[in-house]
C-alpha cells in the first residue's frame, strides 16, 4: 500500500499540493508610513495600484489612506481586498497561502509600519517559507528606528520589546534589569504610566529614557528624562501612538575585576552555555578582549 502524501500546514491545516504545475504567486510584505503620508514611496504606490490581493488590518483605513495617496487599490482592474487581524490571522494565513499556491500575488499591509513586527504577518511567512512561496519587503518607515535616534540614548546596541505583557511584568521586566543594550517598546498611552512606574522599580528610578508619541505626525513629542520623572509625566500627557526607548543597564566596577568576570562566565555556564562561548560572551558584554576573560577565569578559584 502506498503511504499518503504529506504536505505543509498552517495550524494543522493542508497546504496546497506543492507538485502543482502553477507557479506560485510572491508574497509582499509592505511597510506603510507611520504617521506622515508623504513617507510612502513610489514602490509602495505601485505595489498599492498594481495588487491582486491586498490583505489590510483594517480595510477602511487602508482604503482611505490609498485615497489620501490618490491612488486606487488594483487599478482599473481592483484589487480583492481582504481583512487580515489578530483574531483571523490563522484562518487568513492559510486562505492566502492557498491563493498564493494557486499563482496569485498577495501584498500585505497593516495600519502603520512593517507587518509581522508587533502584527500580524508572521504566521503567514513562516507558512510561505515552509511551502517554498517567494517572499519580498518593500521597506517603509520605522518607529522603533525613528524613535531610537531621536531619544539621545545609545544606538550602537539595541533590542526591539515590542508590547511589555499585561501579566507577569513585574518578573518580566526583572529578567531585563541587567540587559545593557538599550530597549524599545510599544506601550498602550492607558497603560504608560503604570509600566513606566513598574520599570522605575526594576532598573531604578534614574535610569535614563525617552517617551516618544505621535513619530512624525503634527503633534510629535519626545520627552526624556528618568523612569520616575517620566511615569509621573505620563498620568496626563500620554496620548497616541507610544514608542518608549530605556537605557541599557550600566555596568559596575564590581563586574569589570577578575572575580566579576569569571562570575558572569560561571553565570553563562550553568545555564549550559559552554565555557568557550561563555567566555566570547562576557568579553563581548564588557568590550574586552578574550585573553582577558579567559585569564579572569582560570586564575580566579571557584568554590
């Protein structure tokens, strides 16, 4: 007997046959602007006007800010336009995977930025990679970029937080308390202030940041100052869009002896990291060379 054929899925659900003659169709993932229409490129008022299908968070804005553009979804032809949001996007991941199996090109857009960064858009990537399905970006404007180099931290390191969970955050943000490299978030404007006064508690109430709102709209605003400064300003100016951008943590003198340094490398082994790798590690957290570490390590006892 012959055993069945097994093909990719999204969530459980079949994919279609990959021996297919049809040539699959390219999947575009498109960065709107984030606040000033004029940032929209002509490539993405191309792609806008040339789209078989279009899947949009929310079609309405997605129709009126092609209309600001003045540009018409499809053409002359139109576009399919299809809803595409957290609560459909498994469903609509494999719709559109199929559609794309089938030959159809699919441009993917949500109300302001990149898809799959904090929305949806990833699920429906991982499904085109699996499944072989040709993938491009058109590159758009970005706030967690935007909002870094306005806020007069440190941009030679950084991490993308994205929204901080509306449980566990106190043990969250704990685990980022000694991250170094400086953090970017979104946060709801409700919600500002009650995680700017939890951040104050876990990295301290000085530690430097920048709240930045409304990233190139007519009431763009960037305020810095310490966490503590920063929550008390926030219980009555946090109003729309929010990207908020905190200083790595500092590091001690403690940590830069001998002792310090083979601490952290025994920290990076028990959680299994091997000691080689532990050392490139630490010498790349303290911007040391490895022979230093290494010599830390060995002439350091342990217990």
């Amino acid at each position: 007997m012959l055993e069945p054929t097994s093909y990719p899925t999204v969530d459980g659900g079949p994919v279609a046959d990959q021996h297919s003659d049809t040539r699959p169709g390219t999947l575009t993932l498109a960065g709107l602007p984030i606040g000033h229409r004029d940032d929209a490129t002509p490539r993405l008022r191309a792609a806008l006007e040339n789209a078989e299908i279009i899947a949009a968070e929310d079609t309405r804005r997605l129709r009126q800010f092609a209309a600001r553009l003045g540009v018409r979804p499809g053409g002359e032809n139109g576009a399919r336009i299809v809803s595409y949001y957290d609560a459909n996007e498994r469903d609509r991941a494999a719709e559109l995977l199929a559609d794309l199996e089938a030959g159809h090109d699919v441009l993917v857009v949500t109300d302001a930025g990149m898809p799959g960064v904090s929305d949806p858009g990833y699920r429906l990537v991982t499904a085109c990679v699996a499944a072989d399905v040709p993938i491009t970006v058109i590159p758009g404007p970005s706030a967690v970029t935007t909002a870094l180099v306005l806020s007069g931290l440190p941009t030679d390191r950084f991490c993308f937080e994205g929204f901080p969970p509306r449980r566990g955050l106190a043990g969250y943000l704990a685990e980022l308390a000694d991250e170094r490299r400086t953090m970017v978030f979104f946060e709801a404007p409700h919600r500002l202030a009650a995680t700017l006064t939890a951040m104050a508690e876990a990295f301290g109430p000085d530690r430097p940041a920048a709240v930045c709102r409304e990233l190139t709209k007519t009431y763009e605003e960037v305020r810095r100052g310490g966490l503590a400064e920063l929550a008390a300003w926030a219980a009555d100016h946090a109003r729309g869009e929010i990207t908020l951008v905190v200083r790595g943590a500092e590091r001690t003198a403690a940590e830069a002896t001998p002792e310090g340094l083979a601490a952290a490398v025994a920290a990076h082994e028990n959680r299994g990291v091997p000691r080689k790798q532990a050392i490139q590690q630490v010498a790349k957290d303290h911007g040391l060379p490895k022979r230093e570490v290494y010599d830390a390590v060995h002439r350091t006892p342990r217990d």
